[in-house]
C-alpha cells in the first residue's frame, strides 16, 4: 500500500515534470497553478496503480499529460499566445538563436494538444517506443505525426519570426 | 532552424516560471478538491443519489401516510421507480470509480472517458425525457379512477374555469409545454454542461485515429 509520505517525496523529486506540462498548456500563472493541482491530485489517485515496472518520470507524464488534455473548466475567451507571453531569457531580444527559440515556443504553443504531448516527450528524448507507449498509437505512427508536427512547426516559425 | 536544433533551448524555456514547492506544499495540494470533468461527474451522480434516496423517502411517507388510494398507488409505484434509479446511478458511479483512472495511455484515457460521458449524458437524457409523461399519464389515470374527489387539485381547475372541454385544453397545453420545454432545456442544459467537451475529446481520438488509417494506408501499398 503506497503512502502518502512516499507519493509526496517522489512528486516532489520529479516536480519540474508536472511545471513543463503546466507551462505548456496553460498560459496564464493562474491556470498553471490550477492545472499543478489538479496532475497532482490525479497522480496521487493513480499512485496506488503505480507498480514500479516503468519509470516514475514516464508514468508521471502519463498522468500529467492525460490531465492536461482532459482539463475541463469553464470556457474562457481564448487567450491569444503571442511570442510576447514566452518567459524572458537572459539574453539580448536581438539575439537570432533567441527569436528563433521564441517563434518556435509560441509555434508550438498554437499546436492541438496532442500534438503538444508528443514535442514534449520528444523534448524529453523520449524514443518513438517509449511516446507510443504514453500516447497509446504505434511507434510507426509516432513517426508519422513527428515529422507532420516538423513540418508544421517549420511553417509556423517562419510565420512568427516574419511577424517580429 | 528545427526543433532539433532548438531542443536544449526549448526544455529551458519550459522550466523557467517555476518556483520549487516543498513537501509540505505538495501535501497540502492533496487535501483540495479535484476539477476534472469525472470528478464533476461523480459530484453530480452522488448529488443525484441523494436527492433520489430523500425523494424516495418522501414517496413512502406519502404511500403510507395519505388518505387518497391514487396518490398512495402513485408514491408507491414511483417509490420502486425512484429506488431502480438510484441502482442506476450507483452502477454509472461504480463504472466511473473502476475506468477513470488517468494513467492508462492517453488514448485509452480519452475513450474511456468519453464512453462514460456518453453514456451518463445519454441515461440522464433517457430519465428526464421518460419521466415527465410517465408521471403524466399515470397520475391523470389514477386521478380517474380515484374513488374520493382530491379537493387541492379541483379548486385548481375551479379557479380556472368550469367547463369540461377547457379543462382537456388546458391539460393538454401543460403536457405538451411541459414535454417540449423539459426535452429542450435538458438537451440545452447536457450541452452546455459536457456536450462541447465530448465533442473536443471525441476531435482529439480522432486526430489520433487518423495517423492510424494513413499509416495502415501508407503499410499497404
């Protein structure tokens, strides 16, 4: 029987997962922390199934991931993602490696949700197997919504980048 | 540039924003109320188990308790009815405890999920729509064939006027109004409540789906 004292100290070793997913999916601070609770109360209901045969980091994005997808709140007026809302990095805004980061973070900000599951766990290098495993369709499969998810993102970047 | 090239960069950029929480933060999360459409589910089927179980009791105290056979029949009948409806929600609630568990893949997390809501929104559609003209006919036959008039509900008809054939007009009105008003608004209400979402879910199994079809269709030629 797992304890809560054991769920609390692995989620809290491998918090940073739940925060990618949060960031990926939500845009404002406030839904980020709302989603941050909400994987956290589902990986806690889904913990007793957890029996040690993977990874807790793929089982955790697992139910983070699901969560995410799944999160059912009243309708909000879209928020538009602009390159504006990516978080600041340290360098210069004329840095060219630093606009194309940030045209490909709102590129793949504007992707459909699973789509936005499967760049993250490619992020992760995660290989086709393992996403398949997550994403429940083929490795094969996997492959052919990578390289749609490239092709798509390439485009997009360009749009954004063109934009700035 | 791809997003190869763009991978470290890119995993930086998803942890900025983040603020390290402690265990005792984590835990305390733990305590709060979960907001996912199957926890809502289960709210609202555990609210209507409830209010089931207090209407039943209503229902016998009026079978037990009333002077007129019709309404006695009527409270006892519906009483069983109330109590196969509470065994409904029960069933719906044991089949949401067993299948909703979020770690399963994502794509059979999405079917189960809407395998549950379809069928939550279907029987809760099947309940509004069956028991209203239920209720209708079998109180207007028991009021018939009621041996003792039931003074409350003639000074509503003698309020209203006298004649017989207005009586009929207006009871027909009600029924009719009361029909199309209930199975518009439920339908209006399931909508608005879960029917988008469905609808979104139903969108993402597709996309899933249909990289499944073309990669069968690419395999076999």
């Amino acid at each position: 029987m797992p304890t809560e004292k054991e769920f609390v100290s692995l989620l809290n070793q491998h918090q940073k997962i739940i925060y990618k997913v949060c960031n990926l999916y939500m845009q404002s601070h406030a839904d980020r922390e709302d989603l941050f609770q909400e994987i956290t109360l589902q990986a806690w209901k889904a913990f007793g199934n957890f029996r040690g045969d993977a990874k807790f980091s793929t089982w955790l994005y697992r139910v983070a991931l699901n969560t995410a997808i799944t999160f059912y709140r009243k309708e909000k007026k879209n928020i538009v993602f602009t390159t504006d809302e990516v978080p600041e990095q340290s360098t210069g805004p004329q840095d060219p490696i630093e606009m194309q980061t940030k045209a490909m973070y709102a590129a793949i900000a504007d992707l459909s949700k699973i789509d936005k599951a499967i760049v993250m766990l490619y992020l992760e290098d995660y290989s086709y197997n393992e996403i398949s495993d997550v994403v429940g369709i083929t490795p094969n499969n996997i492959a052919v919504k990578m390289n749609r998810i490239k092709g798509k993102l390439r485009e997009q970047t360009q749009k954004h980048l063109a934009t700035v | 540039m791809e997003l190869d090239e763009l991978k470290i960069k890119l995993k930086q950029q998803l942890e900025t924003d983040h603020h390290q929480r402690t265990e005792a933060d984590i835990a305390a999360l733990l305590k709060k109320k979960a907001h996912s459409v199957l926890s809502k589910i289960k709210r609202s089927l555990w609210f209507e188990i409830i209010f089931s179980v207090a209407f039943t009791a209503l229902l016998i105290y009026v079978a037990v308790a009333s002077k007129y056979q019709s309404l006695r029949i009527y409270s006892s009948s519906f009483s069983v009815i109330m109590l196969l409806i509470t065994g409904v929600l029960f069933f719906l609630l044991k089949k949401i405890n067993l299948a909703g568990s979020s770690n399963l893949p994502i794509r059979e997390n999405l079917q189960n999920i809407v395998v549950l809501m379809d069928e939550f929104i279907r029987r809760y559609f099947q309940f509004c729509i069956v028991l209203l003209p239920v209720c209708i006919i079998f109180s207007a036959s028991l009021q018939v064939h009621e041996k003792e008039t039931i003074v409350e509900i003639d000074a509503i008809f003698q309020k209203i006027r006298p004649q017989q054939s207005y009586k009929l007009l207006v009871i027909l009105l009600y029924v009719v109004g009361s029909f199309a008003g209930l199975y518009y608004l439920t339908k209006w209400y399931l909508k608005k409540l879960y029917g988008n979402f469905v609808a979104q879910l139903k969108e993402y199994i597709r996309e899933l789906e249909e990289t499944k079809k073309e990669d069968a269709a690419y395999s076999g030629h």
